[in-house]
C-alpha cells in the first residue's frame, strides 16, 4: 500500500546499495530521508556522500545519532545488518517500525512480485526466470542479486522477480509475491539470525498464511523444505519429484511439467547449457514459475538453451589445453562448494578453497573431498583449520599457499583436468566481496590461458 511520505522522517540504516535506493526514492517524494551508516567514511565513499546531501538526503557516518532517529515515522534498514545489533533495540525503544527496502519496494509498485529465495541457487535462478520471462513480459530482475528493486519504481512493470536473501525476508513482514519459490535449505548466517530455527523461520515467512503467495514453489527433493510443504495448506508446486498433480521432475532423461495430472514434456537434461544436478534442479524451479506466467513450452526451450551461468557460480572461464578452470566464488559456504563438486562426477579436480572461516562444521565438506578431489590448495584465514579437518579425515594431498596468485600457480602444476576455485569461505579476509574474488581469479586465470 503506497503511504504519502511528503515531510514524514525516515531513518535509513547503512550506506549500501539497498540504502542509498532507498533514500533517493523516497528523497524524490518528498520525504526528509536521515542516512545513517556506523562505519566512518572511506575516501572511496566521499563523492557519494556529497552527491547524496545535494539531493537533500542527511548523511551520518561513524555512529548512529539519536538525532537522525528520533522522530523518525519508519526505518528502512540495511539487510546486512542483524536483529542481533543495539541499534534495533534503540529503534524499538523509540516505537520506530523496522522494514528492508524489499518491503518498501513491495508497498510502493503495483507491479505483481515473483520471489525466490533458499540457500544456494537464488541468483542462477532468478537470473533464469527473468531470462525466460523477457520476451513475453516486461519482467526485470531484482532484489539480492544486485540490482534493488526501488531503482524500479519509475514505472510499471508486468513482474519483479526478485532474489530474496533470509535478511531480506526477515525485514519483509507484509510482502505478498505472486509466485513465491522455496529452493532449498542447509545451514548458513547463524549469527545474523540467532540460531538455525530462526534461519528457516526467516525463509518461511513468504509462505505465512496471513500473506500466501497465489502460488508457492517448493523443492520436493530437500528434507526440510520437502517437509515444510507438506504442511502447506495452500497452492503449491513441487520440482524435483514427481507426485499426482503440480510438480516438474526429470522422467527418461526428460525434464516434464504436470499440472492436475496432464503431463508436458519441456526440455532433454543434456540440452542444459548450466553444469550439475543442482542447475537442473534451478531449471525446474524456472520451468514451474514460467508455465504459472503462461509462457509456452517451445519457449522456454529455447530460453533455457540460450541462458549463460551466472557470473561467479560455476562459471566456465577457459582452458589452457591441460585444464579447464572454473570460478565459483559464490561458494561462500561449505555447503554451496559441496554443490559445486557434485557438478564434477569424474573426480579429476584440483580445488582451491578457503578465505574468512565461517566455523561452520566440516564434516560433510571434508567427506565430499576425499571422494571427489584429487589435491586441494588452501588460502586465507581458514586455511589451518580446514588443513586439520581434511587430515583427520585421511585428505593429505593438501598444499597452503601463501597468496591468491601462488594458489593458481600450484593449481596448474597438478595434472587434474578440472580446477575448480571454490572458496566455502567468505571473502573479506582478502578481498571487498566475493564478486571482487572472482574476478581476480578471473583476470589472473586469463594470463595464464
């Protein structure tokens, strides 16, 4: 529901992307915007911060002011921010109601929302969606991926799809997609969140019951989520399993669509352009959201076929003749490089992995290792404990380089057909974020091919 914002006081928690959208759009209908960022100011975000007071928008860093808050009718807050920090408990002292720019994107269009979220797969299928959907509708893609929806409010659109994160369904409490899709689950952001159950809880808010999406999209092959909809009272789709109506699975090689027991045939799996079990998996969930928008099966066909990989997710980036090398720097996680291994079943693969340790549990990393990898090269913060758990494990084929570039060098040394740079970290040890990882892996590789 659009609120009239003319000289209401809005506090905008963090200097990011989502924030800095935030303000502008609601800079421009007339709200008094108060941008609040606790970091101090690097150099590199000065010109911004005076760009942004030309406009009009107050500008704080270093602290989060009780002036910049008091008063304040709504805040819009950072997704990187966790519930866990003083400054929502100051907030809600003050009575000041707490949203993500999701939210606030969500209330201002009237443009029919398609949201995907889980914990790995969110960006190659979403990005799949919009791909699929482009000829027929004007359907941009948004969200976690990059690209903040309020940066799309100028006009109407016939859907956003928009890859939602656990923060960004956590600061969503009223939001109501069309279609919502429920990719899968395995542990991650423990911290923010507090706790595993809260993770899940933070993910199953698109599907609350005061708010059902028109359709719900679930993966029949995941435990906890195959789980979760079986309690799910209201329309839904499976994918990755096949049952008596609404689901998408893969029969004789074939990946088939059946609603109320008609069944369709889409897509041959080997006619994928994307590597792994897990794409395919992606494919389907794309498939499910494209046949509910009316998009004809030829179609999607061919837009599958045509679709590239997502940057840093698996991505091919060439050959030197010996090796094929592949930058997964999205792999944040173990769980996501677990993924990425899979996608690899002839087992000839020299991985690099590590960065800033998550201290999650390594045991199903470690396991996946000793069957799938050949050598394993370690950077970074992590790299000791990883080390120590590979080795109990019985992985000793392990070689500590003492830089990014030094990692590569080692990597090409190995004769294993598949390098695969894989982090299961994240990346803040050495580099600004993971898309900045990958591309040095990226530019580095392309001296060496």
């Amino acid at each position: 529901m659009k609120r009239k914002w003319f000289d209401k006081k809005v506090f905008i928690c963090g200097l990011s992307k989502s924030g800095i959208s935030a303000a502008k759009y609601l800079n421009s209908k007339g709200a008094q915007c108060f941008l609040s960022e606790f970091k101090p100011a690097e150099d590199k975000d000065k010109e911004l911060i005076e760009q942004l007071k030309k406009e009009g928008i107050n500008v704080e860093t270093g602290r989060h002011s009780d002036e910049f808050m008091d008063g304040a009718y709504l805040a819009i807050m950072s997704p990187g921010i966790s519930p866990q920090k003083e400054i929502y408990k100051r907030l809600k002292e003050k009575n000041i109601q707490c949203i993500g720019e999701v939210q606030l994107a969500f209330d201002e269009t009237n443009s029919s929302f398609i949201a995907v979220t889980g914990t790995n797969g969110k960006t190659t299928t979403t990005s799949l969606i919009g791909h699929i959907l482009s000829d027929d509708f004007d359907a941009p893609v948004c969200g976690n991926i990059g690209i903040p929806p309020t940066t799309l409010l100028d006009k109407k659109h016939d859907f956003l799809v928009c890859e939602m994160s656990s923060y960004q369904c956590e600061l969503s409490p009223t939001i109501k997609p069309f279609i919502a899709c429920f990719l899968n689950w395995t542990e991650n952001h423990i911290d923010w969140h507090n706790g595993l159950d809260n993770y899940f809880k933070a993910k199953a808010k698109l599907f609350a019951s005061y708010k059902a999406p028109a359709y719900a999209v679930f993966n029949g092959s995941d435990e906890k989520v195959s789980e979760f909809a079986d309690k799910y009272p209201y329309e839904k789709f499976l994918f990755a399993k096949e049952c008596d109506k609404n689901c998408c699975f893969v029969k004789n090689g074939k990946i088939m669509f059946k609603r109320k027991k008609s069944e369709e045939e889409i897509i041959n799996v080997e006619d994928i352009p994307l590597v792994g079990e897990h794409n395919v998996q992606n494919v389907m969930a794309a498939v499910i959201v494209a046949k509910l928008c009316g998009v004809e099966n030829n179609k999607i066909k061919e837009k599958i076929m045509s679709f590239k990989a997502v940057e840093h997710r698996i991505e091919y980036v060439g050959t030197d003749g010996r090796h094929k090398f592949y930058n997964d720097s999205k792999s944040t996680t173990t769980e996501a490089t677990i993924v990425a291994l899979k996608a690899f079943p002839n087992n000839d693969i020299t991985l690099i992995m590590g960065g800033r340790d998550k201290l999650t549990d390594l045991s199903g990393l470690c396991k996946k290792v000793k069957e799938s990898v050949k050598n394993v090269i370690l950077i970074g913060e992590a790299a000791e404990r990883f080390k120590e758990n590979l080795e109990n494990y019985g992985f000793n084929n392990i070689f500590e380089a003492e830089s990014f570039e030094q990692s590569i060098d080692k990597a090409i040394e190995y004769p294993n057909e598949i390098i695969l740079f894989s982090p299961a970290c994240a990346s803040f040890d050495m580099f600004n974020n993971f898309e900045h990882r990958g591309e040095e892996f990226k530019k580095y590789v392309s001296t060496k091919i």
